[in-house]
C-alpha cells in the first residue's frame, strides 16, 4: 500500500477497472428490481461548470447506493445538442454547428469520465443525430394524422433584419438582442401540438406525483391555469368586421355591474377594421407591434391605450361602455377582450387613473372595513353593492345569480377555461430538427411517409447570422411524393421537442423503432429525476404531455415518465469587482486576495497584481458574467475527482444551495488523506483475528456501538431525504472514533476496527468511488466494492448497557449522570434527587414534580 493519497493514480485506475469490466452497462432483467436513475441531459456548451458536478454527482451517489441495495441500476448519460445558443457559436467561431457540438460533446464526455461517474455509455445518444431525431418526426407525423398537431398562422416576434423569430426573452426594450434593430409583431404560419387536450388529465395527475417538490406541482398548477368563470356577449350597435358583438371571458362575474369600459387587444379583429379609417388608432397599433409580450415585462411596462369611439353594449343593462384598445390586453390569450373594472382590478385601475375613466365601486368589504379607492382597487371578494337586484349577494351567490341571468337572456355562458396554450413547436433557425411536412403545389400539405424519414438536417453549412441555410437553399426545399413535386417544411422543432423524450429512448437507444415497448416498459418510469428548479414549467411540463403521447400511441404504459423529483440547490460563491464611474467591472476569483479573522469572516478583498482595494458582490449564483465560477476540471487535476465529489456532497442538502469555499474542498482533501493513512496503519498493525461479540471490552463495544450507529444513521439519510450531507458527517465522526477507541493491542481489536473501517468505506462508496475501490482491494476483498452489497446494522450492537441523562431543576441544566440503560423511572428519579450538584439547587424547597424523559432527561419542578 502506498504511503500517502496519490488521487490521481488511484482514480485513474479505478476508472480503467470499470471500462474493462463494462461495470455500468445494464440491460433488462425481470429477476431483479429495476431503479431508473437520471440527471437532465446537458447541452453541449464545451466546458463543464460546478452546477453540472454537483448534478450529476448527485445523480450517480443514488445510483451507487441502489446498486449496493441490490438494483438492476440504469444511469445514462446523452446531449441535449440542438438549439440556438449553438448556432450562435458556430457563427461567432466561423464555423457549422454540427462541427462546434460534436467537437464540445467528446469534450465534456472526458471531463464527465474523469469525474468517476457510473454511466453506462453504451447508451449514449445525442438529439442532433438523424438516428434519434428520425423518430421524433415520425412521431410528428402521428400526431398530424390524429389531428393533434396542426398549423395555424400565429403573432410572433420578428426581426426584419434576421429575418427570424425572437422568444419573448430576446426583445430587449423593443429591439433584437443580437442586432438592436427594432422587432415587429409579426403573424406568420406556426406548427402547434394541441397540449390543451390534455390539460385536465395534466392538472388532475400532479396528484400521482407526491415524490415531486411542492413547489415544482404547485408552479405546473398555476401554468396549467384551470379556472371556472362565465363567458358573455358584448353587443355592437352596428356591425364591425362582419361581427355584430364580441365575447369576454372573466372569473369575476360578480365585479360584473362595475364594468366602465373593454379593451381589445391591438390585433383584435375589431381593432384592426376600426383602424382602416382612424389614423390615430393605426399608428397606436402599430407601436404595440414592438413591445415585449413577456409576462413580466407586460405587469410592470406603462399601461397604454386608445378610445376607438364606439361603443358596446352591456350584456345585462344593454347600457353603452366605451371600447378601448389596450396594449395590455394580448390577443392569445383568451377572446383578446377584457371587461374592464378599475374599482376591482389593479391593472385597470392604472389605466383608468392615466385615461381619466369612471371608477365604480360594486365590491364592499364583507366585514365592513373602509376601502380608498383613490389609492388602489380593492380586489378580494366581499359583498355586491351598486349592483341592482344583486346587492347584497357573496360571491358565490352572485356568481349564480349573474350568470343565471346571462344564460337566460341568452347572453352567456358557465365554462372551464385553462390558462394553458397549444406548444408551439414551429422555429424558423437552422440548427434544428426538419419539421416532417411536404407542401404541395395546390397549397395544401402532408405529412412525409416513414420510408421517407428522416428528413436530414445538412450539417456541412456556411453560417451568414441571418437565414436559416435550409431556407436559403432552395435545392433542399425539393423532394418528390410518388412522382408528384412537393417542397419540405423549412422550420425546425423547438428543442424542447427533443428533451421531452429523450428519457424514453435511453430505454432502447439502439432500437429501429421510436421505442422497444418491452424495454421501455421495463425501466420507465424513470425513479429518480435530478434537475433544476429552473425547469419546472416547460420541460417538465412536455415531458409530461409528451409521455402520455406515447402512451396514447401504445409505447409506454404508465402515465408519467418520473416517478420522484429532485431540484438541486445552486452553487454560489464569493464575487468581487472594481467600481469605475458607476459601472461593475467584476474580478475572477483567482485574481482576488481574501483576508479573513480568526473566526474565518472576510474582512479584506484585494486584487493580486495591482493591490486594489475590491467592493463584494456578495455570495451569488456562480456565473461567467460575474467571474466567480471554478473550473471543475483544475480542481479534479488539483485535488481528484474524489475530493469534488466529497465536498459537493457534504457541503450542503442537495436541495438547497451550495456556497463554494476554498477551505471546504481543502477540508475534503485532508478527509481523505486521513482516511487512507488510517487504513494504512490499520493494515500494518497485523491481522484482525475472528469477532467475538461476548468478549469485547467497553471501549471495544463503544466502537462497535459507534460503528453500527453509523450504519443506521447513513442508511436513513441515504434512502429517506438523500441528506448526503450528514450522512458524511456522520463517517467522519466514524472515523474519530476508530482514531480515539480503535484498539490494535489484539487480534480481538483489529477485528473491531477492521468491522468500523469496512463499514466506513462501503458507505462512503457511492460518494467517493475511487479510493473506495482502492482501499477495499488494499484490505484484501477479492469482491470489487461496486459489487458489495449495503451494510446492514445489528440491532444487538446498538443496546447500550448505561445511559447519560441531563438533570433539571426547574428547566435548567444542572446535572448530568450515568444511569442503567433499562433503569425504571422511579429510580432515575431517586438518581437524579440525590445528585450531588442537584442537591445544591433544591435544598429547602418543596419537590412537587419530577418528570422523566427516557433516554434523555429528568426535569425536577421545586419552589
């Protein structure tokens, strides 16, 4: 055994063992109990960053401990390769995407290896490739074929200089994040897949989901957005845009007698035949093309409208209300119609304040309070006033009573709406999946046949940074259907597409069908799902739709794809920068000198070259714009896999946020160095003679107590809440132990040690696997540790033959004493009433209680 932790020789031939011996490649076996173990796949950026360690470190200490448990363990690892954020790499390094992502994918796949994780590569798929994308759109065109994916022409954004279209997250202040040229509001021909079809069943089966965050169900839920509400007629005086009125849809019918005026959206049919003879409403129009429709953007940008000069028809007084359009107002969303009630909602109350519109209070607090409408809208619900015959009524009631009305005067409606809309999975960027659709000559369309797929996305292409190359190309464009000329579909999937499947294949990456049933169906759902929170909506969301696709279609059987969830926590870490006129220019980490006190606290932050004095940012998320990220790689080359994989475990719950320091990842390194000079002077002490538990001495049986403690404790931490973290706290306290009690002075002792050190070491094996290998072949086990079984505690180990108790007077500590672990109650009270430094605290007073807490205290009430 070598004399000091050589991490680098050690990790280095563990990693040889597992890819000789394929010690990660699985395949189906009805004898064993499957555990489906998966991080959300990566996207091919280049370099990995800490939040991609902590991840898949994670992910692979779950997967180790259910081998050990026993489990058929699949762990796959793939790309996540398509997108624009490629493409727009490609183009800044003069280069084809194809080329960047394969070149970044065998990058990082280096990295993960050296990280030690259990993958089984044989699976390995990446989402740019036609053999994985071919059946994507073949299932594409099933869809097509049941009517649940179809074309509509739909408002995106766009910019006329590019020629594409922007997500909401790309107009920044009405312009293009690339090339500030100003963004229309654009309508244009749009693939959607009809997600609204199954809102209900998305909504009802977050309640099969109890492993999920709340947090994650309660964010889908309000996504998904089901409310029950009444959907009226507004009548026109006369005809408009061959309409005679519009519909509304609210939650709130019972605001309904305080309706003052109704915005349309700026694309409303309504809007955009007014502004056909009104100049002033035009440009109005035309302005609302250029602003963001990002939810957040739309709650906090200025309120703006225009009086159209008609008016409409209230659907119960039949009194006229002044039609507005409103730039708040989207036209996807609903009817595109919104009945304004300034007294009642905030968003109408700003606009009316800034228009100088009626206010009409019709909503009183039902317990009386005193409401000021002049400073805000009261929006909660109470008791009609100002409403007629509905005076009087609570919600419920006038929700009834209201919509009662409206159904008989054959103005409304009671209906479910769902906030949720239909995926658009149409993008008009190259670097993407074909969409599967031939258009034919007379305008019409249809989908490509199977012995057609897949449509090949080029991969040697010139990037310009304006049009898509398939676009550009018109020879692409050309394909023949049975003789007949037909031109391909030149938009590509939302990525997303790709992502929400992928789990699946990894089931059967090499099958010449989307999916094996039989394989699928053995290892879904997948048991364990490890991500950010980040993803809580969409991925999560389409996966979920698109599982119940397949199921639809008769792959899969179960109904979701991810039976438990775990949103890991960020990675943080300090930042620094330099204040230059008011501007942030921030300092990597490396290029900072930090002086601390003695209790460890910062106290100075300067920059090592020059000496300047630096502002800290705080401890925030790690990122490449702050310069406060760590290179995983450098750490590995510094410290080892081990020591990354041992501080990201213990430095914090997987759950929660992890706060990077130096001192912690040293504070791993010298762990393991202690562990290894342990086991080194355990093997060199001689060999352990047989266990012989009646013949222990006490500080033999404390260590064994200690030793079999451990294993419980670890064993709860590891299966209930995966608290990693004190489940190496509690190894650490293991090994003080076996330093302070382990007793080498005879065969009898060594065995007690070698028992607590074998014990460390397995259950250190899904955390640190390479030094585990190592020292588990340095004890002599001819069995590799990732095949050994979990350590299961003795119950008899863990009886304690005396017991330490703290004494109370009155609620406060003043005593602690030995007592026989199966002492009675009435004697440990007669223990506790004659403790010496007890004694002190009730002398000359009257005992009216005593109360005992077994196994832990003795509380003694005197006055």
């Amino acid at each position: 055994m070598k004399d000091s932790y050589q991490p680098a020789a050690i990790e280095q031939a563990a990693q040889a063992y597992w890819d000789a011996n394929q010690s990660f490649e699985v395949t189906e076996d009805p004898s064993k109990e499957k555990f489906y173990c998966l991080a959300m796949f990566p996207y091919p950026s280049g370099r990995l960053h800490m939040g991609h360690v902590r991840n898949y470190t994670i992910t692979d200490v779950i997967a180790r401990y259910q081998r050990m448990q026993g489990k058929n363990v699949l762990h796959p690892m793939g790309w996540d390769a398509f997108g624009l954020p490629a493409e727009n790499a490609a183009i800044k390094n003069k280069t084809a995407p194809a080329k960047w992502t394969y070149s970044n994918t065998e990058y990082m796949k280096t990295q993960l290896r050296s990280l030690g994780f259990g993958i089984d590569w044989s699976r390995e798929l990446t989402t740019c490739k036609p053999d994985y994308y071919k059946w994507e759109q073949w299932f594409f065109t099933r869809l097509y074929e049941k009517g649940l994916a179809y074309k509509k022409v739909s408002a995106v954004n766009w910019c006329p200089h590019d020629e594409t279209v922007l997500a909401n997250e790309q107009v920044v202040e009405g312009c293009c994040w690339r090339c500030d040229t100003p963004v229309e509001r654009k309508e244009i021909p749009q693939w959607f897949i009809r997600i609204t079809d199954y809102a209900e069943e998305l909504l009802n089966d977050l309640d099969k989901l109890p492993h999920w965050p709340e947090q994650v169900r309660t964010m889908q839920r309000n996504w998904i957005g089901k409310s029950r509400g009444v959907e009226m007629r507004f009548d026109l005086p006369t005809e408009i845009a061959a309409t005679t009125g519009f519909d509304v849809y609210t939650t709130r019918p019972d605001t309904l007698m305080g309706v003052t005026y109704v915005s349309l959206a700026a694309e409303h049919p309504i809007a955009l035949e007014l502004a056909k003879t009104n100049a002033e409403l035009a440009a109005f129009i035309e302005s609302c093309k250029t602003q963001s429709v990002a939810e957040a953007d739309m709650a906090n940008m200025e309120k703006r409208g225009i009086d159209t000069g008609i008016t409409c028809l209230h659907p119960i007084t039949g009194e006229e209300v002044a039609l507005w359009v409103a730039n708040y107002v989207l036209m996807d969303y609903g009817s595109g119609a919104v009945m304004a009630v300034p007294a009642h909602d905030q968003r109408d109350w700003e606009f009316a304040r800034k228009y100088g519109l009626e206010i009409k209070q019709v909503i009183a607090p039902a317990k009386g309070e005193d409401i000021d409408l002049e400073k805000e809208a009261f929006v909660e619900k109470g008791l009609l006033v100002n409403s007629g015959e509905f005076d009087g009524l609570d919600f419920v009631a006038a929700f009834e009573a209201i919509s009662q009305t409206l159904i008989a005067a054959d103005k409304g409606r009671v209906t479910t709406n769902y906030r949720l809309r239909d995926w658009g999975v149409s993008r008009q960027r190259y670097w993407g999946a074909p969409i599967p659709i031939f258009n034919l000559p007379d305008g019409g369309e249809i989908p490509v046949p199977l012995d057609k797929l897949p449509i090949l996305l080029p991969e040697d292409v010139e990037m310009d940074g304006v049009q898509s190359p398939i676009k550009a190309d018109p020879s692409w464009r050309k394909d023949d259907l049975n003789g007949q000329s037909v031109e391909r579909e030149t938009d590509t999937f939302d990525t997303f597409m790709e992502s929400s499947w992928y789990y699946a294949r990894f089931t059967c990456p090499n099958a010449d069908t989307m999916l094996d049933p039989d394989k699928a169906n053995y290892w879904l759902p997948v048991d364990q799902y490890v991500g950010g929170i980040e993803h809580a909506i969409l991925h999560l969301l389409y996966a979920r739709f698109f599982h119940k696709l397949m199921r639809d279609e008769g792959l899969v059987k179960t109904d979701e794809p991810f039976e438990r969830l775990l949103c890991q926590g960020m990675v943080l870490a300090d930042s620094f920068y330099r204040n230059d006129d008011g501007k942030k220019e921030w300092i990597a980490l490396d290029q900072v000198n930090i002086e601390r006190d003695d209790k460890g606290r910062m106290v100075k932050a300067s920059h090592k070259e020059s000496g300047e004095v630096l502002e800290c940012g705080g401890i925030i998320k790690m990122s490449k714009s702050k310069l406060n990220t760590v290179d995983p790689e450098e750490l590995v080359q510094r410290y080892g896999a081990d020591t990354v994989r041992l501080f990201s475990m213990f430095a914090a719950p997987p759950d929660q946020s992890l706060e990077w320091t130096d001192s912690g990842v040293e504070g791993a390194f010298r762990f393991l160095k202690k562990l290894w000079k342990t086991v080194q002077a355990h093997i060199e002490a001689g060999e352990p003679g047989e266990l012989q538990t009646t013949s222990l001495t006490d500080q033999q049986r404390d260590l064994r107590r200690k030793t079999h403690e451990t294993i419980k404790k670890v064993s709860d931490d590891c299966s209930q809440n995966h608290k990693f973290n004190t489940a190496v706290a509690a190894v650490m306290e293991l090994m003080n132990e076996v330093t302070r009690k382990g007793d080498r002075s005879n065969a009898l002792g060594l065995a007690v040690e070698r028992e607590a050190i074998e014990a460390a070491i397995l259950l250190l094996a899904p955390i640190v696997p390479h030094i585990s290998h190592a020292l588990w072949q340095e004890l002599g086990k001819k069995t590799p540790i990732l095949d050994e079984s979990w350590p299961v505690f003795e119950e008899a180990a863990l009886k304690k033959d005396s017991i330490e108790l703290v004494v109370q007077v009155n609620g406060k500590v003043r005593a602690k004493m030995e007592a026989p672990a199966d002492a009675a109650n009435d004697e440990l009270e007669r223990a506790a009433l004659a403790n010496e430094n007890v004694q002190k605290f009730i002398s000359g007073k009257m005992i009216r209680k005593v109360i005992v807490v077994p196994n832990k205290l003795v509380n003694v009430v005197a006055n």
